[in-house]
C-alpha cells in the first residue's frame, strides 16, 4: 500500500540453495492538485488509494483604521480552522479607540477575533470615541450657567451666553486678552485641530455699553 510495506519474498540460490528474504516497500501517497472546497479549506486526494488531505484556506484581512496618523499592527491574513486574534491599533491624541467591526456603520457586534470557522476575505472597520474635556466658562462680570461644558473631541459644543445688566454679549474668546473669537463651530474645530488639548478651553466674555 501507500503507507505500509508488502509481502516478503523469498530468493533462493540455485546453486547453494540458500534464501534471501525481500520486503516489499510501501510506495507512498502520489496526491494530485489541490481543489478548493468553496468552504474554506482544499483538498488532494491520493491516486493509489483515495486517500484525501486537506488544508485551511488563507484569506486576506483589509482594515479601514478611520483616523490619520495611526498605526496598526494587526495580522493581515488568517487561516481557516486556526481564526486569529485581532487587537487595539496604536493610540492618538484626544481619542479612544473603540472596536473592530465588519460594518461601516459600526452596526453589528465588535470584532476581537476572526472566528476559526470564518472563511474568506473580510474588512474591519475602526471605530474611535472623541475624549471628553472640560470647558471653564469665565464670563468676567456677568453670569453664565452653566459655569462649565463639558466637551467631546470631535464633536460640536452649544455654549451658553452669559448676562451683565447693561452690557451686549459679544463671544466667548480663547484667551483673555479677547483675541480670538470662539463659537460652538470653531470652538470645536479648534480643538480637532490643535495638538494642546488646553487650547480653546476657557472663554472670556468682551462687553460693549450701551
């Protein structure tokens, strides 16, 4: 067979009359081609003795990270029947990440491991949750509730307007020398943009008499 050795046989001298023994060797499997099975693993089957081996299928991991400058480090193929562990990608300023998931719209349960039984090529797609800061308002004289915001990276902040008898609210400003105007727009693409987070954080009020 292919895997074990045959018959012995048996020689004899015709002249001496003595035997020699033969072992007949196995022959060993000759498989053909691999085959995909369309079910996440080939396989080859012996043309001695039908005997059939298989093998996982490897596929590619495609990730949309959905944040610049980060860097991930995750496997980029899997093998079907060993599934593989996925992980956090690097870390950046203002942000945590989340999770993986299949779907673009974050739907669906988070992916933390491709599954052994999963075959074919997938993409993984980052989902990331802006930190949250908090906004001390300083209205100088006037009145402002509340005193303080608290801010999501990323996102857009409503600001209170403060109150002075006799006096127009003109902005809130990032500084106190009432030089750069803030709104909940610029206040929060300040903060998108900067890589301090404190920049834009506290708010001056400027006042007109009327």
């Amino acid at each position: 067979t292919c895997t074990e050795d045959g018959w012995e046989a048996y020689r004899q001298c015709s002249v001496c009359g003595d035997n020699n023994k033969v072992t007949i060797p196995a022959l060993q499997h000759d498989f053909g081609p691999w085959i995909d099975s369309g079910k996440g693993y080939s396989y080859r089957e012996c043309t001695r003795c039908d005997e059939i081996e298989t093998q996982g299928n490897t596929y590619n991991i495609n990730y949309v990270v959905n944040m610049e400058g980060v860097t991930n480090s995750n496997p980029t193929t899997y093998t079907y029947g060993a599934g593989v562990t996925i992980s956090d990608p690097g870390t950046i300023a203002h942000y945590t990440f989340d999770d993986w998931y299949y779907n673009a719209d974050f739907s669906g349960e988070p992916v933390t491991a491709i599954d052994a039984n999963k075959y074919g090529d997938v993409t993984l797609y980052g989902k990331w949750i802006g930190k949250t800061y908090k906004v001390t308002l300083a209205p100088k004289s006037g009145t402002v509730s509340p005193t303080s915001v608290n801010h999501v990276y990323g996102t857009i902040s409503n600001l209170p307007q403060p109150t002075r008898a006799g006096y127009d609210f003109a902005g809130w400003y990032a500084e106190s020398t009432l030089k750069t105007p803030v709104t909940a727009e610029s206040f929060a693409e300040g903060l998108r943009r900067t890589k301090h987070p404190g920049i834009g954080k506290t708010g001056q009020t400027s006042h007109t008499e009327r």
